[in-house]
C-alpha cells in the first residue's frame, strides 16, 4: 500500500483528483487517485470548496474544472515540499487528461 501523499502516513482512502459531477454520478477520471490519511483526504475537500471546486457549476466546462483539481493538487505538492507522484495507473489517466486538453485546444498534430 502506498502511503499519504501529504504526510507519509498509511492512506486509507483515495483522493480522486478530477472529481465527479455531483455527489452520487460518476467520477471523471477514476483512475487518477492520490493515496492520502483520511485527515489530508478531509483537509483536501475542505480546500476544493474553499476554492469553489468542490462541484462543478452548471456553466463550468467539464475539462476546465477537471483542469483546475489536477493543477490544485500540483500546487499544494509544490507548496508542501512534497514530491508529486502518481502510480502507473493515475499517471496513464493523467496523461490522457493532459492529450484531451490538448486536443481540446487543437495542438495535437
């Protein structure tokens, strides 16, 4: 088992990065988890609403919010001090995020 990404801890829950739409609907990407201690996991969801990234509004473009979490997470890492990894599983749907944004912007040749 992987350990919390913001302490060092045993995790006992994973942080889905992208969130979902709504409280019971799908996640967006379930394969772009973070293994965190359920207090960074509680701490995490209290900085997303803080930031209003808890749910996505109705008139937030799904890839842009899904953006937002991802680079959220990026900058709590940086701020920590604390290396950003991901497993092989989180970092392929990573990657697919990141080439659907590209796509998205048409710079993909």
């Amino acid at each position: 088992m992987t350990r919390c990404v913001w302490c060092g801890a045993c995790p006992v829950e994973l942080h889905h990065v992208t969130g979902r739409m709504s409280s019971r609907g799908a996640y967006f990407d379930p394969s772009v988890t973070l293994g965190v201690c359920a207090r960074h996991h509680s701490a995490e969801h209290v900085l997303l609403r803080r930031l209003g990234l808890d749910w996505p509004a109705p008139d937030v473009v799904p890839l842009a919010y899904r953006l937002c979490r991802f680079g959220t997470v990026l900058r709590r890492s940086h701020d920590l001090g604390r290396p950003f990894v991901l497993t092989p599983s989180s970092s392929h749907g990573a990657h697919l995020l990141v080439i659907e944004a590209a796509e998205a912007l048409g710079r993909v040749p």
